[in-house]
C-alpha cells in the first residue's frame, strides 16, 4: 500500500516538473565580452523596419514633435531625398538604412562599416570635446561606454540630411545621443534622443532592434550611387524580417 502511494507521489512529481520548468524565469542574457572586457557587438546587424521612408515607424508613439515654424520651413524647402543626389544619409538614419552593418571592435574603439555608399564611423572612446565650427553628414560622435551600453553623442550635423523619405528634416542644432546595447545573441538594441530646439518642441526618441545576420558567409557588399544614372541613387530596398 505505502509503495503504491509512493510511485503515484512520484508520477506526479513528473507530470507537473515540465509545467513547473516552463514558469521558472529565462536566465538573463549573459553579454560576450571582447578581450578587454567591453560588451562584444561584433558582427553583421541590420534594422528589418521601414524607418528610413518614414521614420516615425520607430518613434515614440509614432509622433515627432515638430515646431508650427518648422513645419512652416518644411512645406518650403526642397521635395526630393538628398540620398536621391548621391548624399549620405546623416546620423540617425545610416543605422535604419536597410542596409547590413559591420561593426568591428579594438581595445578604445569601435568601428561601423556601413554597406550603403561604404559609410564608416571610427568610435573612439577616448574623453574628448565635441569639435566647434564644423559640420559633417555623420556628425561628429564623442563616445563612451555606460555599463554595458555604448553611448555615442552626435553633434556638428549638416542640416542637408533628412530622417527619412517622408521629408521629415532638422536643423544645424540637432543633437543626437545614440544608445546601443546587447540585449541578445541576435539583437543589438538601438536607441537614440534627438533634440533640435530649431525643429522640435521637445527632444524626443526612436528605438528599434538591430538583428544580427547570421547566414554562413554573408558579407558586406559594394553598394554604390553612380553618375551614369543622373546621379540617383538606387533607393534603399525594404528586407522584411523573416520572423516578427
């Protein structure tokens, strides 16, 4: 009698051990560490959005709050993409071109290598000063690491560039703090504050997940904007995400 009790204990015991395995809490994400012990980015990662057509998809509740006078000085300005003329695409949108990025790392630095028209970002996370009286269309980036987060503060952006195709635009004043943190094997999480007192009425934010390629061999490729073609770029194609 005592042994029947005891293996109908036991078989219950199992019966309720896979229930009991799928309620207990994921471990949390341990982060690759690089030789000198900074979270490991390394790898090929792209944004699977359509942000770089309009890029509040990735804003926070889908809206840009934009000053009645710049509105003003949108309705004014020019009607066709920059990237159409063979322009860079300015910082944030390089990260949210639909095009793979490499990112590569050293002890003090951390380099981007963007396939869309052979961008690169050299990062160093060496404490400096923003530079003054220069501009460039990927701005000038001072970064340094937070916990596990790489901060990159963005300055000195021509106002030339554009967020998107959708002809959402900034000023010469617009400020960029980019947080990138690995959240993931396969998942580097984007986030950047704009500010723009020209522009905005307030900073506000994006966020989107950077997914990591993983396809055996894949690699950057040449993507190039050429004159032969009245100097219109091809524009960027949209990769879906295979999995949502």
């Amino acid at each position: 009698m005592k042994a029947s009790i005891v293996l109908t204990l036991a078989l219950a015991c199992l019966a309720l051990a896979p229930l009991v395995a799928a309620q207990a809490p994921a471990a949390p994400y341990k982060v690759p560490r690089t030789v000198d012990g900074k979270p490991d980015f390394q790898g090929i990662w792209i944004a699977r959005n359509a942000a770089s057509f309009d890029v509040s998809e990735i804003a926070e509740d889908h809206q840009i709050p934009y000053l009645p006078e710049a509105l003003a000085r949108e309705e004014k300005g020019p009607r066709v993409d920059p990237i159409y003329n063979c322009s860079m695409p300015g910082v944030p949108r390089i990260t949210y071109m639909p095009f793979p990025i490499q990112i590569t790392q050293r002890p003090g630095y951390v380099v981007f290598l963007y396939e869309y028209l052979h961008n690169f970002r050299l990062l160093s996370t060496a404490p400096r000063e923003h530079l003054e009286e220069i501009d460039f269309y990927l701005g000038d980036s001072v970064t340094h690491w937070d916990g596990d987060s790489l901060v990159v503060d963005v300055t000195n952006l021509k106002p030339e560039t554009w967020l998107d195709s959708a002809r959402h635009t900034h000023s010469d004043a617009l400020h960029v703090v980019e947080r990138y943190t690995r959240t993931a094997a396969d998942i580097l999480s984007y986030e950047a504050t704009l500010e723009d007192p020209k522009t905005y009425s307030r900073p506000w934010k994006i966020a989107m997940p950077l997914h990591r390629i993983a396809e055996p061999g894949f690699e950057l490729r040449e993507q190039e904007c050429n004159e032969g073609d009245n100097g219109r770029a091809v524009h960027p194609y949209y990769r879906p995400s295979e999995k949502q």
